[in-house]
C-alpha cells in the first residue's frame, strides 16, 4: 500500500523492520539515503546483510556520511548486553576497514579509533590489514599506537612502529629476545645500514649462546659486515651447527664481491678512456666563426679584410681577438661568461 501511494520512506521502513532484502534496491531506486538516520536502521541493514550494506555505505559517503554509520554502530544503551556490544564493534570494524580499503582518506577522523580495532578483530596472517594501515596511514598517534600493540603483544607491528619513532636498538631486541627470528632481525639491520645496530645484533647473538643465532649470521650476513668481527666475538669452545658450510659460504660471498668489485673497475676504466677520448675529440673540433661575430672586449668583427688577428673561441661560443684584448685582459676564461 504504501508503495502504491508512492509514500517509499514508510515502505522502506517496513521493509527494514520485517528484513526484507528488498529494502537495498528501495533505497537505491528512489534515493532513500537520507531516510537510513535514526531508528537503528544502520545496523538493521547490517544485520540483514552485512556485505551489501557496507558496500552501500562505502560507495555513497557523500549521501551517508561516515559520522552517521560510525555513531549508529557505537551507540550503547544501558540494557545492551555485551554479546551485542561485540557484535557492533566487530561491524564497525569491518566497515572502517573497508572504507579504508577503498581511499585511505576518507574517514581519516577516525584512524585513531581503528588501531584497537584492528588489534582485536584483524585475523589476517600475520596481522596484515594492521600492519598495512599502520604504513599507509599518517593520521593515527604513533605513541597510542604502539600502547595498544604493545599490550596485545603484536611484535611486528611493534618492531614497525618501534622503527618509525626512531628506536631501531628496541625493535631489533624484540626480534631476537621476544620473537627469536634470527633471519628477520639480520633483514632489519641490512634496511636500516646502521654499525651500531649491527654491533647489537652480534653481541646478543653471540651472548644468547645459541648455536642457531650464530649459525643464522654466519649464513646471511654477506658483506654487509666485516666476517672476522663476527668470528671473533664466539666464545671458545662453543659448539656451531653446520659451521663447515657457514664458513663455505662466507668465503664463497667474499670471492664473489672480488669479481663483481673487478668487474665494475674494468667497467669504469672502459668508461673513463671512452669518455676521454670523446672530450678530446670534441677539445680539437674546430669552431665555426664569420662576419657576424664580434669580440666581447672591443665588440669589432673578429674576420674582416682589415684584420688578420689571431682570435679564441671558448667552449661557451664567444670570440674574442688574441691583440690587444685578451692579452691585455690577461684572463684566460670567457669573461663574459667566467667559463
């Protein structure tokens, strides 16, 4: 009845209530955006299909502005239950974090509020929704950040956030001391190239007094550091898995940079003759000169039947005759363009 009267606000209240998926293409058909205020009719979309209403949300934020599902979702009454209370901020959640995907921009306002959304609700491996809205947004404190990461014991994004606030001596402790990735602590230093972090790594690798630690750094560190700093820090007597191999391979990477540094040398002479020889080439080309050009000191024609005077031209183009105006001069450079 209602639709028949056209009274489509009404009918898409009923259908709401009765959750009816009819209600979606209502609201897209006559433009009911702005009748989803109030009544909790939100959530009630969310609740009748949770994947078309956030793709209703997310695509019409100029009709539904992100302030009016964000508070829809917070709202609490006294009675609310704590089942329901999950349950709304799972929902909002998932709706930050898709508008998210969608433009990083919009919504920024509420960057803040999603850290502790993300650390709840985030189930990607390794934390990855978290850990790219933590490298792709700048609108969230950087110190709460790493509060709530570090209260939920989220390592890497605590090594990230550690990283960024200029703390690389702490982030490299948390992946040796509380995650004991030997691997990806020696990525860490190779991307933050410092000789103090390095220094740290060996000491704690080679205080752990675990075997593995050593072999790891043996194995990976390339030439990034000097072998013998390594080699000389291992307490005597202490037993190394694979040491053999680790060795092997050390000697195999320094032979390896020899040629490539060989290599590149014989590549930079080749260079440097051919580019010599160019210079040279164009250093004795002659320059054309005629009627039209002049001498910057004394402004006459350089070649005219009068005047048989030796002349210069430098590289820059200008001409200037030889007697009396450079000698008198006595410069040896372009002055009109101190070339």
């Amino acid at each position: 009845l209602y639709e028949y009267q056209e009274d489509f606000v009404n009918s898409l209240y009923l259908y709401i209530k009765l959750s009816a998926p009819k209600a979606f293409a209502l609201i897209d058909r006559y433009n009911l955006f702005a009748s989803l205020e109030g009544d909790d009719k939100i959530l009630r979309l969310l609740t009748l299909n949770e994947e078309k209403a956030i793709d209703l949300y997310i695509n019409n934020t100029d009709k539904i502005p992100v302030s009016m599902v964000v508070e829809d979702l917070k709202k609490r009454e006294k009675k609310t239950k704590s089942s329901e209370v999950a349950r709304r901020t799972k929902l909002l959640y998932k709706y930050l974090d898709s508008l998210f995907q969608l433009d990083p921009e919009i919504g920024f306002e509420y960057h803040e509020d999603m850290i502790g959304l993300y650390a709840e609700h985030d189930t990607s491996p390794g934390k990855s929704r978290l850990m790219r809205f933590l490298r792709e947004s700048t609108s969230y404190p950087i110190d709460k950040a790493y509060e709530i990461c570090a209260k939920r014991k989220l390592y890497e994004a605590q090594v990230y956030l550690l990283t960024q606030m200029g703390r690389p001596i702490q982030a490299l402790s948390l992946l040796v001391d509380e995650i004991g990735d030997i691997t990806a602590a020696i990525e860490f230093c190779k991307e933050q190239d410092d000789k103090e972090l390095w220094d740290s790594l060996l000491r704690k690798a080679t205080e752990s007094n675990k075997s593995s630690y050593i072999t790891g750094l043996l194995q990976n560190i390339g030439t990034h550091i000097n072998p013998k700093d390594l080699i000389a820090r291992i307490p005597n007597g202490q037993k190394i898995d694979g040491l053999r191999d680790s060795l092997v391979k050390i000697l195999c990477d320094y032979k390896l940079q020899i040629h490539l540094n060989e290599g590149c040398k014989r590549v930079f002479v080749n260079d440097t003759v051919s580019l010599s020889r160019k210079m040279r080439g164009l250093a004795r080309r002659g320059a054309h000169i005629d009627e039209e050009n002049n001498c910057q000191i004394c402004k006459n024609m350089v070649i005219s039947d009068r005047d048989s005077s030796d002349v210069t031209v430098f590289f820059c183009g200008h001409v200037f005759h030889n007697e009396p105006c450079l000698e008198r001069l006595g410069k040896n450079y372009c002055i009109s363009c101190h070339k």
